[in-house]
C-alpha cells in the first residue's frame, strides 16, 4: 500500500473551521491540513505524511464525523 494516496481523516465530530493547504500544496509530516472546531476548542489536523496535497474533501463551514475524510496526500516517495 505504500505507493497509494493517504486519506487524512476527522477523529471527532466537529466543524471545519480553516482548510490551511491548496492543491498541489507540498506538506510535511506533522503540517496542519485542517483547523477544526469543537466546543468552542480549535483542533489542528496535521498530515500524516509528507507528500503533495491531491484533493482537498472539506470546506470551511462543513461538519464532520469520525472517520470523515478531509485531505487526501499523495506520499513522496512514489
């Protein structure tokens, strides 16, 4: 599975306050992808991987659930 794309994912249910990258945007490991919000709280969503920014499944003002796909990064490495 090493050469297939990465899914960063919600790990709660909350609402997408900021998306932080663009297509085609290069990131590292530990980058902030997404901003959410819950509870008032602002939660950083950081990229498991490093690699380029190919899709972008969220928007500002969307809400999310665990388990919810919200950047998808294609690893370097390919």
């Amino acid at each position: 599975m090493g050469l297939m794309s990465h899914t960063v994912v919600a790990e709660l249910v909350a609402a997408v306050m900021k998306v932080e990258v663009a297509v085609g945007q290069r990131v590292s490991a530990e980058d902030p992808v997404v901003i959410l919000e819950s509870m008032k709280m602002e939660i950083p969503v950081l990229a498991e991987v490093s690699g380029a920014v190919a899709e972008i499944v969220v928007a500002a003002g969307d809400v999310v659930n665990d388990g919810d796909p919200l950047v998808v990064i294609a690893p370097d490495g390919r």
